[in-house]
C-alpha cells in the first residue's frame, strides 16, 4: 500500500504570516484530545515525511527528490518562529482541508491533501492538539530547489483543476461501518493511493486511475495495484493474513519490504485491532478478479531458456535453503515464491531489487526480530541476477516473464533509502 510509502507523500506545511495563537483544550478532555491526535499521527504517518534521518522529531528537512526537483518537508513542531507555533486549529484545517496556507497561499501537491482533504474536522482538530503537545523545535525551513517553471506555485492551479476535488468524506450508506471506516482510513489519512497509484508527466493521479499500482518516481520501486488481484490486490487473501501483514509486516502470504516496511515500521503497526480490519475489509473489497494473461517475454525464446536454466542453478546454491526447493518458503518469515502475486507482476524492478539489495522487514512489536534477506549485488553478475529472477518468475506454476541482464545492471544504482 505507500507508501508506500509515504515516502512521496511530504507535507509540505511552510509558515506564513502570524495569526492568532490556539491552545489545546485543557484538563482532562485535552490529555484525551492530545491522545487521539497522536493516534490519527500515527495513522497518517506524518512522522515519516516531516522527519530527517538523524534530526528532531517533525522539525522537518527531510529531502525528497521528485521528477520535478527536491522538495524539503516542513517544521510542524510548536515553535513560533520556525514551526506551526503560530498557526491556529483553523490554519491547519486549512492546509489539511484544501492544501492552502494560513495567508491563502498554494501548497505543492506533495503534501497529500487530495487525500487529507477527506479528514473530518474533529480528526484535524485533535492531530493539531497533539501537535501543538510537543517540544516545540527552532530549525528553518529549508528552500525546495525546483527547476524553472516548476517553482511558480501558480502552475499548482492547474494541478489542483485536473487532480483535486475538496471535501470530508463520505461514508457509503450501501456498505458496513466497518467498511466505511476502511476507506476512511486508507483513502484519507493513510493516504494508500499516493504510492499505490500511477503517477503522470504532472505529478497527478486521474480518480479512475486510483489503486492501480506504479512505480515510484525517483525510488525505483513497484507499488503494485491495490485492485488487481494478480498484483496486490487482496481478494484471495484471508482477513487474518491481511491484518497480519498491516500490523506485523509478515504473514502466511506475504512480507513486506523496502518503503512499505516504513509505513508498518512508522504508522501501521500502531493502529488498533478495530482500525486494522477495517482496512483489511475494504482492502479485501475493492480488489477486482483479473484473470492472469498469458505469459509473453520480449526476451528471445533461446535467450530465456538459457536464462531460466542458470537460474534454477544459482537458485538451488543460494535460495532454496529459505524459500524450498519448490518455492514453497517457510511462512511467515521466508515467503513462499511459488504462487506469489508480488513475484508474477508485469514489472520485475521488486523481485530484482529484492536480490540486488536484500532487506528486511520492520521491526514490529507483532515481529520485533524479522528474520531478513541478504543482498547478493557484489556476489552475482547481471545475467546471474537476471537469470535467478526470471527463474522464480517462471518456475513452479508462475506465471511472470523473463528479466534481462540489462534490467538488472540498471537497478544496481538505484537509491537504497
């Protein structure tokens, strides 16, 4: 789900001009407010974005490099002169709500609000409250470096024309509250589809196009559909696997990796039982059956068999210990090959990642110790990486395609973090 990572998703939330100061409630209703804020925090990951590796909690600096330039995330700590100290439960509002600054001013669409918009007012009030509840911390926001034209934020009116449409949501009478309190949480402030969602030439998303998987500019990772059932999509799964998989990071099906082991790490393994199977109910609900194509390679047929037999042989020496001679794997902490969604997709960049590169899962208070995967980019060459991937992605009943060697050299240098 985003985001991954929400590694996209920066909220951008600069200064403007001073406006009245607001003060929590207080008492005992304003430790319950402060509360629940920092649980809604928790659930829209904010700590992700507005937090630079190695810095102070939410004071921002974080470099985000897009398509388009770095974007750097925001102070959202209470300090008066570089953070939000002086903004009021209204300003905030504001920015959640239509991505605007105190003084009216455009937010670049990094920060999600297509998705935070969808956020009730009580919800905003109460993450504003628990914001407002910590240290406050003096560091300036650092200038985004955006080439020409992209830094007029004037063009963001365009953007906001095509690819925003305000407004809280909405619950659908026809479905559970259960159901609705799924999509509440992955369509707003979990903010799924500005990972799992492809993105265009503008940075934006048309709503039909919601779910349905891309890769992540700039990360060179797969965030696989959410709808289709022969990426991500979570019909065929039980809700105990998805659960486990949101609150864990493992399950009997799956683990995850790379940015989406961040959003369990940060955000999701917090959420409490209730919330969690929420998600997995409108997870599970929204996938749609999609018949597997067949198979079909640009690869030449010599070149693939070549390919395929290589890698049954680099297989069988360096992966069949953990994950069976048949691709069976040993669940939840080796996940099985044979019949996995995330191995079969039409891009390979995850499983090629996942052998150049290894990796973990989070450590989580439901798998506190992962067991993790080694990376074997400075023991294998292009073709045996090539070889090995297009081995799984073919071997035991799967149904993907070969990768070439070229491929695989490409992604040697793709960004770890």
């Amino acid at each position: 789900m985003r985001s991954c990572s929400r590694i996209l998703a920066v909220s951008l939330l600069l200064l403007a001009g001073p406006s009245a100061e607001a003060q929590p409630k207080s008492g005992h209703d304003g430790d319950s407010l402060v509360a629940r804020g920092e649980y809604l925090a928790r659930a829209g990951d904010c700590i992700a974005c507005h937090t630079a590796p190695e810095g102070h909690t939410f004071a921002g600096g974080r470099a985000m490099p897009t398509p388009f330039g770095t974007l750097y995330s925001s102070n959202i700590t209470p300090d008066r002169d570089t953070g939000i100290g002086k903004w009021t439960a209204e300003d905030f509002y504001k920015a959640m709500h239509s991505g605007r600054f105190p003084d009216g001013g455009l937010m670049y669409p990094a920060m999600p609000f297509a998705s935070y918009t969808k956020v009730t007012r009580a919800d905003t009030d109460a993450i504003f409250a628990y914001l407002r509840s910590i240290p406050p911390v003096s560091q300036r926001n650092r200038e985004h470096d955006l080439r020409f034209p992209y830094s007029n934020r004037q063009l963001i009116l365009g953007w906001r024309t095509l690819y925003f449409s305000e407004g809280e949501f909405k619950p659908d009478p026809t479905k559970s509250a259960e159901w609705n309190r799924g999509a509440y949480l992955v369509e707003g402030l979990g903010h799924c589809g500005m990972c799992h969602s492809p993105i265009n030439a503008l940075g934006g998303t048309p709503q039909s196009e919601a779910f349905k998987g891309g890769l992540i500019p700039m990360q060179n990772w797969y965030a696989p559909s959410l709808t289709s059932n022969r990426e991500a999509g979570l019909g065929d799964w039980s809700i105990k696997d998805i659960t486990d998989l949101l609150q864990t990071g493992v399950s009997m099906r799956g683990v995850v990796y790379g940015p989406m082991a961040e959003v369990v790490h940060n955000s999701l393994q917090y959420l409490n039982d209730e919330d969690t199977r929420a998600m997995a109910v409108y997870l599970k609900n929204i996938a749609e059956p999609s018949p597997p194509p067949p198979a079909s390679s640009t690869l030449p047929t010599s070149e693939s068999s070549l390919l395929v037999s290589l890698g049954k042989t680099v297989y069988d020496k360096h992966c069949a210990s953990c994950h069976g001679t048949q691709g069976e794997g040993k669940p939840p902490h080796w996940p099985p090959l044979a019949n996995n969604q995330s191995i079969e997709m039409q891009s390979a960049v995850n499983p090629i990642r996942m052998v150049l590169n290894g990796g973990y899962p989070p450590g989580t208070k439901g798998n506190p110790m992962p067991y993790g995967m080694p990376p074997f980019a400075g023991l294998l060459s292009d073709n045996e990486i090539a070889a090995v991937v297009s081995y799984i992605r073919t071997a035991w009943g799967n149904r993907g395609t070969p990768v070439s060697a070229r491929e695989a050299n490409e992604l040697r240098s793709a960004p770890l973090n």
